[in-house]
C-alpha cells in the first residue's frame, strides 16, 4: 500500500513512524507546505519508504501531484482543507481518510458550507455520491475523538435494538505539580483546533434537532477513573453529537459531548484572542488569533525531543473518556458505560513500550486513522463520504490491535429486571 500523508505536524510525524513500521506499506510521501518540517520528520525516523515533498493544500492540483499513484490519503492538516484533500483524493482514484472535518475558520459551524452543517441542515453531504460512483471512500473523523469514540458508541449502540441517549465525556487533569506559579497555555495538538473547539458555540443533539448552546456551558464535575478523578466538564463543540444521531439512527434523541473546562484557553478567548477580525495596533492591522497561535508552542516538537529516556519520565497528564449509551434491547431498558484512556498508555512503562513499537508516542490519532486506511483499501469500510462510527467496531478494534496497539477499555451494563 502506497500512502500520501498531507501535513507533517503534531500528528504527520507519529503517522509516518508507525506506517514506515508497517511491513504492508510500501511507500509513504510526506507533504507540507513547510519542506524542512517534512525533511526533518523523515531524517528523524530514517526510513527508505519516505519521501518528503512541498504541498501547498489550498492548491487541488498541488495535491493530485503529490498523490500520483497512492491508494489512500491521510489528512493530518488544518480542517481549512478537507474539502480541497477530498477532491484530490476522487481525481486521484485514492481512498480519503482524516482526523477532524467539517469546520471553517469562522466561530460558527454554519456559517460556511461544509459536512458539519450539511448533515445539520439535512442536505446532501458533500462528494458523497461521486466517491460511491467512483467505488471510493471518504472516511470523516477517525483519529481519537472523532474516531475511536465513535467506533466505541457504535459498539455499545449494536447491543441494542432502539438508542435513547449518548453521552461523551473526555477529561484531562496534570499529575505532575508545577513549582511555577502561572504557566503558558500549552495545548497537546494543533493549537489552532484547540482554541476553536472552545471558541465555537458547541452542538447537542437534543428532541430530535440540533441546537447550540453557549461556549463553557453547563459546567458540572465528572468522576473519571484514576488518575483522573473527579474533574469539572462543558460543553465542547466536537463532531460526535452531529454525526452520530445521523449515521446510526436507531431512534436516537440526544447525544452531547463534554470535555475538561480549560480556564486558560477561556481566559483568552473571552479577552478576544480567538478573533480573526484585524484590529489595530498603534497603526498595524492585525487579528487578535494569529497574534496567539504564533507565540503559543507547537506540540509537534514532542515527536523531535521524546527518546526512550524521556518516556521512562513521570506521565505529566492524565486522560480519561467515559461513553454513556442508553437504549432497549427486546423491550428491556439497558445503559452501557464504556471507559478507556484514548493516550493509550498510564504508565512510563507502557509509553515506552508504545515508543519502542512505534517510534512515538503520541499515537492516539495517527494510528486509528492508519486503520481506517487500511479498512478502506482492503474493502471493509462502505463507500462514498463516512464517518467512522460506520465501520464495522470489531473489525476495527481487531486490526488495531493485531498491528499493535493497545485496545483496552472497560464496559459495564445496567439494565432494569422485572420478575413477576
């Protein structure tokens, strides 16, 4: 299998490791806009399979250039060109695969065309019929959250007849005290998604529609697994709420997401720091975000500095997903909890093991798209334009595992008893 990575970043990198491991792929281009980015990730892994080129993403044509010849394409870049990485991937005859969808620039959903508002305002979703003509696969969100969330929903939801409620919750709490008093904001992956996804007025799906609410609403403390703990959640704008009551069905009438109430990125989005709109500065023109995303430190750094010794340092953050279905299965009223850790790893001991397999850690989400590229390809996703709560969830968690990684997660079933 031949692979077109688009985006060299945070996520590019660890994609790169693993495929460059995979005994099933026989090459693997590397593109950015940032050449030495791309150079430096392959130096880094010292693989014969890579090849690193120059894309400009907002140029189709640059694309198809880059994907001559490739089965599948992984987009690991900004959002911003999901649409442009798609139209490529068709002219191409190549597979589709990316991490996060859906959203503009803008701070509102809707206020551009793109899948997010097209399931929302119940309109065709976009390239969804020429990739069936073509007998292609435009496979939406399958990094970590959307991804493996969903693969999870879904396997709760096929335990039941009719689905009542989903309820996705995801918290991170430091482990490791700070001997400084105040500290940057320093998000774990693209900087520019993570501002967003608290900037934008988040989506529930609630009495069958889909409504915003407020950004840090409904704030309430939720009790996670150790390390975790109990810790306060809000309201996320996050892609689940919108595609899941839409591919699944089964009569689903609310499904909301929640994620760790972060002060620090709240404090700058309600100062403004998530404006696009220029202002002016003693006679310079300049928008409040880019002013923050050019000073605030990049997470892809942690591919170049982590060894082996770093990974046998003390874990610094916990994380924690809980997923809550409630349905019916044969009249009986059920509730399924499922809870994992979407990093993979608890333990320096388990992080170098993922390390020394893999060549990075910070797998959650290139790993779980490489899946989804290799379901596509071996013929065991649908086609045209899918989410990945559309993929078959054992298959899924089977291959992933078989490739190595590590598929742990814990299901505990409620369910109402009459006895007569």
């Amino acid at each position: 299998m031949k692979v077109l990575i688009v985006g060299a970043g945070a996520q590019g990198g660890p994609c790169a490791s693993i495929l460059a491991r995979d005994k099933d792929i026989s090459a693997i281009v590397l593109a950015d806009m940032d050449l030495d980015l791309a150079n430096k990730v392959k130096n880094k892994i010292k693989s014969d399979k890579i090849s690193a080129v120059k894309v400009d993403a907002a140029k189709v044509e640059d694309i198809e250039r880059a994907a001559k010849g490739v089965d599948v394409i992984i987009n690991l870049t900004l959002t911003a060109f999901c649409s442009n990485i798609m139209r490529a991937a068709l002219r191409s005859g190549a597979h589709y695969v990316d991490t996060s969808f859906g959203e503009p620039t803008l701070l509102d959903i809707r206020a551009r065309d793109n899948i997010l508002s097209q399931i929302i305002e119940k309109r065709p979703v976009e390239l969804d019929g020429e990739f069936r003509k073509a007998g292609l696969t435009a496979l939406v969100g399958c990094g970590a959250s959307p991804g493996i969330t969903n693969i999870l929903v879904r396997y709760a939801c096929d335990k039941l007849d009719h689905v009542e409620e989903i309820h996705i919750r995801f918290g991170r709490r430091p482990l490791v005290s700070s001997a400084e008093v105040v500290s940057a904001w320093s998000p774990t992956w693209s900087p520019f998604r993570a501002l967003w996804g608290y900037a934008v007025e988040p989506t529930v799906f609630e009495d069958g529609e889909y409504k915003k609410y407020p950004i840090y609403s409904k704030c309430k403390e939720y009790t996670f697994p150790d390390p975790v703990g109990t810790i306060p959640l809000v309201y996320h704008q996050h892609q689940e709420p919108i595609t899941l009551p839409h591919f699944i069905g089964k009569g689903i009438k609310y499904c909301d997401f929640k994620y760790t109430a972060d002060t620090q990125a709240g404090t700058l989005i309600k100062t403004g720091f998530a404006s696009s709109e220029a202002i002016d500065v003693k006679g310079v023109k300049v928008a409040p975000r880019d002013v923050l995303l050019k000073l605030v430190r990049h997470p892809v750094d942690t591919f170049f500095t982590e060894n082996e010794n770093t990974c046998k340092l003390p874990i610094k953050i916990g994380i924690s997903a809980a997923l809550e279905v409630t349905g019916t299965k044969s009249g009986e009223y059920r509730e399924y909890k499922i809870t994992y850790t979407p990093s993979f790893f608890v333990t320096p001991e388990e992080r170098l093991g993922i390390y020394r397999k893999f060549g990075a850690t910070n797998i959650y989400v290139a790993l779980p798209a490489i899946v989804g590229a290799k379901m596509c390809t071996e013929g065991n996703a649908g086609r045209g334009v899918i989410a990945a709560e559309c993929l078959d969830p054992t298959k899924f968690l089977k291959m992933m595992a078989a490739m190595g990684g590590p598929v742990k997660f814990s299901e505990t079933l409620s369910r109402e008893v009459s006895i007569l």
